[in-house]
C-alpha cells in the first residue's frame, strides 16, 4: 500500500474511533487512588512537559496552593521551598489519562471525576469546577481558595460520587445537547451545566448534603467545563496510537508553551510558544497583563467542540468582539483542516451540521490555518485570576515539526 | 394632526409598552379566588367566544373533564348534561385576565399561576402544566389525567406559591436567556423549563414535598410554555387599548374560530376560520385526524416569540419538515408585518438583532403576510392528544374586518 493510502486508512480508523466514542461520568475519587500510575509525589499540571523553576507564576502558585491544600506544607513560602527540592516529580496530567483546566494542578490528595469511554473501555480524569474568582486553577492560594477546596473534597465529591455510581451520567448526551443549546463547550457552559445538574438532582438531593452540593453547582455556569473536558479526552484517547495517523489527539498549553501530539506519534510532544490570547479584556487590564495560555481545555477543540464549534455559539465569538459571521467563519476555516464532521456534535444554525471534528495535522501545514481555541485569559501575576476571554492559535512550528517527525518514522 | 400621525404616534406608545412591560411570577392560587371577576359558574376557554354546544370534541371533553375535577359533576356524561344545561357560563380566558394552552379549559377550582407585569401593574393567570400523553388540555379525562390534576393543585400548586412568594421569578429574564438558548417559546422549552427549574430549585426543595415537585417538572420539558403564556399576556395586555393604535394585543383560537384583538379597537373579537395545522404527524396519523388550530398559546407570537423567533430555533423548524433557511425566511416575513424589534429577545444567529415583535394589522393587511403560529396538533377525536406539530395561520378575513372596524371608529 501507498504511503497515502496508508495514511488515508490509519485516519478514517482514527476518526471514525473518535466519532464513535463516548463518556461516561462513572465516578469520583480520590486522585491518588483513582488514577493508575499516580504516585504520592506527582504534582500534574497542564500543557505539555514543565519544569516547576520554568512555570508561569499562576502554575507555580497553584502548585504551592495545592501543597498546602494536600497537607505538605504550613506555608505557600514552605511550598514553594518544596517544590523546589527535587523531592516531587512534576508530570503533564495528559500523561495520566487525565486533564486539567488552566493550571490544572491535580495532587494525589484531591478528589478527581472518573468518565469512561464505554465504547472503547478507557478511563481518565479531572478535578472539580471551583468557579470563578479566586480560584487555585488561576493560581489563588488565599484561606477562602483552599477552605473551598476542602469542601469540595470532603463534601461535593463524596456527595457526587454516591449519585454517579447510583446512575452514571451520559456527558457526551449533555454535551450534543448543548451544542443544540447555544453552548460551544469552552467558553459558554450555560445549558450543559444546567443539563447536567438536572440529571443528578434527584440521586443528588436524596443525600443530608444534597442541597449543599446542588446550590453550588447552580451557581457555577462553567461547573460542566471540567467534566467535558475529561470526556473529550476520554473520546480522543481512544484514537489515540493509531500508526500511519495524522490525526491530532492532544492540543495543551502550559502558559510557555503550547503541545500537540498526533495519533500516529504516540507519546511525542511536539511543541512551540504558547499565545498571548486576543480578546476582551475586563475593565482595567490589557494584553499586557495577560499570563500565555495555558490549560489543558483546549481538548475541546481536539473533539470537535470549543472553537469548532463556534458557530453553534454566537455569543461567545460576540463576547470577545466578533460577530455571527466571524463565528461561521471561524467553523467554516475548521472545516478544512479537519477530518470529518463530528455524528453528535450538531450545528442548528448550518443546518444540522456536525461540528469540524479531528484535526489533520497533514492538512494544517497544507493550509496554514490554525484551529482557534476559545480560552480564558489570565493574569500573569498569580492569585489575579481570570483578566478577559479571547481566542489563541497553536504554534505552527508543533505542526512543522510533527510533520517532519512523521515523515522520520514513516518514510513520507 | 392626520390620521397617520395619530397612529404612528399610538403605536409607538403600544409599542413601548410592549417593548418594556417584564412579568414577574409572583403568586400561585385558585382560580376562584385570585381571577378577579372570576365566578363559581364561570369556565374559561381558549380563543374567542364559542358556546359549549359549537365547541370541537376535545374542548367539550376537557370541560367535562374540568367539572368532573371540581367535583360539579360525578361523571363525564353528567358533566356533559350539566354543561349543555344553561347553569354555566363559557368565556374566553383572555376576558379575565387568563390565557390557556389547547383547551385552556380553567374552572374556580383550578390553580393557576400568577403573573405581574411590574412595569405596569397589571396581572394574568394561566392554569398548570400537566405535561405531554392524556392531558386535560387535549382532552383526555381518564381517572390518571383528574388524579394529576388533584396532585397539581394539592400538591404542587401550594408548594409554587411558597417558593415563588419567597422568590419571585423574573419570568421575562428567563425567556429572553432561552432565546439565546435555542427556545422560540411555543414548540421548545428546553432551556427555559431547566432555567426555571434552577431559579425555584432552592426554595421549593426546603419544602416537605419539594423533590417530589422537582421531578414532576424536571420531566416535563415543556413546562415554562404555562409560565410563558401569561407572561407574554402581562406584556401584551398592558399595550391594549391605546387608542389608534393598530397593534395586535390578542391572538387566539378555539379550534372553530381563530380571533384576533388590535389595541385600539380593545375589547373587540375579529374572527375567521382555524386552520388546520400542517406539519409532522406522528406515525400513524395525518392532516385528515386533525382537529383545527386551538388554544390561547399564540399570545407566544403576539409577544414577539413562537414563529416569530423561528430563526433562533432552527431546531423547531426542522421538527415540522423545514431547514435553517426556512426557519430564517419566516423570521424575515415577521419583521415585515411587526413594528419594531424587541430590546429584550434577540436571535444570536442574527447578530443577536430583536425578535420581530408587534403585529401591525395595518402591515398585514397591505402585505398580505400573515404571521406563523408554531402549535401543538391535537386529535379530532377527544382523549387521544397531540398527533403532530406544525405551524397554523390566522385567518386574513379577520385582518380585514379589524381594518374595517378601524375605520368606522376613527374615520381612516
């Protein structure tokens, strides 16, 4: 077989896995016991491989946060002394099945969602939504950030892991609704949370903490994020491996730099700077006190939704100062960087059209076009928080160099 | 000042009026007691004024149904005999402040919700959604469609007015975020029957029978269509009666007639034939099954929704046989026969520009376009229910005689 046709195959095998696939949100658990190969000194954090001493100073705040969180340390000074020490190993949450938005730091001792692509039997994981604000995942480490979060583990997570494991939840179901619903799955959560938390309402509410835990997600719009985010990633880790694949199954940034990796590449970064995002920003702060993007959110765009999906949310391509024809634009240019079109993932508005779905890293360096990625922005000192939402682009040298990698390995 | 002025002038006022009114769920009640000019003798039916004995064959059954209910009458046969017996007194709902889907059938004995239109202090009722199957409202009366309706007034109704007296609900935020959320607010409720659920969520579940009450509705995706409803009479009604305006304030059918109302001719019926809906039959049934066009839900479109946000519903559309271009065109009609574009329902597809909102009846009849209601079909036969959904029209003749009317009373 011609290389071409090899390529053609591996890719509608790739596709039509990651077309196929679904997720489950089976449970929750403590990261530590529930994710295999987690061990008591991994700190995970977003974006393709970091060193703490090279960290954007919201990562490295997070990661202080978290070990105060987690009981390692009294102090976030003592923390950052530790996590200097050599004595944790800091890996990307992508290396253990799992996903991370913005910092995305995730420690043993934190409770994590488990979703399972039942069609394919894999599994992955991701912490649990804080909201906005001062939030550890924009690098806020204040008493109120870390009493939160000791709520969320003692409180939330056992609370929704008793009504999961009583009826597990379809997130894909939630998600393709959405997209019906005026939600892109990145920026604008506003229906799929709301669907989601009337799915677990009732196993929810027959719990002593049920209202507890119900109230807080109803005031969370964006509480759907970090459960789509493992579920795309549970879809695309499927697709994953596949040789002669030229199909994209990981977009992240670390906030320095931006990572890719490519089905028939498995395992290999493929890196280049991660964007300033362009956007709006809130009332007093500009581009220039914008931190580089960072999270592991854009696997949205890696399924088929966030940025693809733009025109099925025009008020999210509204909101960072486009209109409703950039937000077609900007799904029609995906369109021809992609595969196929997504089965579940439909756009009302082009007529029931599935989302662009499986980026062809062939066909990115072909055109040039970049897939946009729909992404919060935050501020570069630690503990600001969120500063505005924009759009960023991946670096075109990930692809270059996929490229050349894949013709190394496959004699292209 | 010349005739044009005066209208031009009183439209913009009814216009405004309309634009600006809100409507606030404030109170759950019985009908009896919180209709003002509501009688023990009294039963309210959709659309204009019909007599029992000229009613179609599901209207006649869900009055009987109604006094079954009330405990007026032991049977469905006795019901019948009472009806027909010149003790009771059939008037349109929208004559005491009240609109009803389908039937609209609404007895003293019947809880109803409570709307205000804080702007302008005015209130309209509407009776409680039972949800889809053997309903009342298409004319089912089995003993599962009157042990509902008792749960609903025993249970459910008194549980609303707790919750919503602690907590109104801005019932007019709620539909503007649906129409962002793919909703036209006639055919889909989707979005806005889970944001409705969400805002009570916390006062209803305090209660004892809260999570029962929960679940009722969070299985029925089309309960904000009874909130809705009197919602969009609360902002119509406070339009009506500015003299020389040639605004539509009512649209309605009883499945004889449909009849319509111009604000500056207020109190006055124009009257013509009900359509017989076409659209999607469900399997096994068709256009010949089909009862004509009934109930006061096309107050949707008077208010600016239903078919008239079609394009932010393509969805809808699609339902009843069309695409996203058609569902576009009948938007494009609407704005053609309506005043103006409302400030708070806009259609992201659209650039988020206002529902057309406003009916003419000078515009229609010069246009000769006639607005697209989206409605429910119901079965000829009584009992059997929805057998499809599809778009109706009112009739032209009606359009015509108000424009006579007009003229006789203001001289045009």
């Amino acid at each position: 077989m011609e290389i071409g046709e090899e390529i053609e195959k591996a890719n509608r095998k790739a596709f039509d896995i990651m077309n196929t696939g679904n997720a489950v949100l089976v449970d929750f658990g403590l990261a530590g016991k529930v994710i295999p190969g987690m061990k008591e000194n991994y700190i995970l954090h977003a974006g393709p491989p970091v060193e703490y001493r090279n960290m954007i100073e919201s990562m490295k705040a997070a990661v202080q946060g978290a070990l105060v969180f987690d009981g390692k340390a009294d102090t976030i000074e003592q923390a950052d002394r530790m996590a200097r020490s050599g004595d944790f190993v800091f890996k990307p949450c992508h290396e253990l099945s799992t996903v991370g938005p913005m910092a995305g730091i995730t420690t043993p001792g934190m409770y994590v969602a488990v979703v399972e692509n039942t069609a394919y039997r894999n599994r992955t994981y991701c912490n649990l939504h804080e909201g906005r604000g001062a939030i550890l995942r924009f690098g806020a480490t204040g008493k109120e950030v870390i009493d939160r979060l000791h709520w969320m583990n003692d409180v939330m997570g056992p609370a929704l892991k008793e009504s999961v494991r009583k009826k597990p939840i379809d997130l894909k179901a939630i998600a393709a609704e959405g997209v019906q619903m005026g939600d892109e799955l990145h920026q604008r959560f506003k229906a799929t949370s709301l669907l989601f938390l009337t799915s677990i309402a009732s196993s929810l509410l027959e719990q002593e903490k049920g209202m507890e835990v119900y109230r807080f997600i109803a005031e969370r719009e964006q509480f759907f994020l970090n459960l789509s985010m493992p579920a795309m990633k549970a879809i695309a880790d499927a697709a994953d491996g596949v040789k002669y694949s030229t199909l994209v199954t990981r977009l992240t940034r670390n906030g320095v730099n931006f990572g890719i990796q490519v089905s028939g590449l498995k395992g290999k970064w493929f890196t280049g700077p991660a964007e300033v995002p362009k956007g709006l920003y809130f009332m007093g702060f500009s581009q220039n006190d914008a931190a580089g993007d960072f999270g592991d959110s854009a696997i949205m765009e890696t399924g088929g939704l966030g940025g693809m999906a733009s025109a099925a949310a025009p008020a999210v391509t509204r909101f960072v100062g486009g209109n409703a024809k950039d937000a077609m634009r900007v799904t029609e240019d995906a369109y021809r960087i992609t595969y196929g079109q997504s089965r579940d993932f439909q756009i009302p508005s082009l007529d029931f059209r599935g989302t662009p779905l499986a980026i062809d890293m062939l066909k990115v360096n072909e055109t040039g076009i970049l897939p946009s990625i729909n992404t919060g922005i935050a501020h570069r000192k630690a503990g600001i928080g969120q500063i505005g939402a924009g759009i960023s682009h991946p670096p075109i040298e990930a692809f270059n160099d996929a490229l050349r990698e894949f013709a190394k390995v496959y004699g292209l």
